[in-house]
C-alpha cells in the first residue's frame, strides 16, 4: 500500500528513500573512517539513534491522544534527540576554541531545556479544549 498522503498506515517510498540515503551515507562514513573506532562508534551510535528515533515519532504519531503510551513516547524522543544534540555538540565543540565550544554548548544546553520544556511542560492549548469540552 503506498502512503504518499501521509495517513500514518502505509509505506512511504520517500521514507524509504530517506532511510537509504542515511543507510549509504553511514555506511560510506564509516569505510573512509581508516578503521578510527572513535569516528566508528559516532557514525553507528548516530545512525541508531536516529533509527530510534523516527520509530519513536511514528510510534507517537500512530498512538491515540489519550493513551498513557504517549508520555512513555515523548520522554524516549525526548531522549533520543538530547542523546544527538549531546553527540553532535561534543564533536564540534572538540574543534572549536574555548570560547566558541563554551557557546556551543551553551546552545545544546538550551536546545535541551526547551525541548523539555515543549513536551513536559507546556499545555496544548488544543489539548486543554479538548478536555474542557468533555
């Protein structure tokens, strides 16, 4: 069945395209590596987490509003994208001068906070009708 409509059931051949394209670049990424395990373990941990977390959104996305399932699915892509932000940012920070790998994490930093504070703590206005209305 083809989901070009985005409907949330079927396959996407843009989606399957994505994660081939992301699938060769990793692959190629870890050939010109020159066997360097730090770059290896960054490539393949990068690749697993965003794996992880695009099932996690799908998962989120397929799940009814009022399910329990969905906190357990926002704290793991919350996680997932701290996780990438935290890997992402130690490896430019790593080649930066002080100064500038201090913004850089200052800016990861709130990167983080404000995602946490966009799943756990601010109220969906929609959400909140939603339950004023029942």
């Amino acid at each position: 069945m083809n989901n070009e409509g985005g409907d949330g059931g079927g396959f996407s051949w843009l989606t399957a395209l994505g994660f081939g394209f992301l699938t060769f670049n990793s692959g190629m990424a870890i050939y010109r590596s020159d066997r360097d395990l730090g770059s290896i373990a960054f490539v393949a941990g990068s690749y697993v987490d965003l794996v992880l977390l695009f099932l996690c959104l799908r998962l989120f996305e397929m799940t009814p509003r009022d399910s329990p399932r969905r906190g357990w699915l926002k704290a793991c892509v919350w996680a997932l994208t701290t996780l990438l932000t935290v890997m992402f940012s130690q490896k430019v920070a790593a080649i930066m001068p002080a100064p500038v790998a201090l913004l850089v994490w200052a800016m990861a930093f709130a990167t983080i906070a404000g995602g946490f504070y966009a799943f756990f703590i601010h109220q969906d206005k929609t959400a909140l009708v939603e339950a004023a209305n029942q």
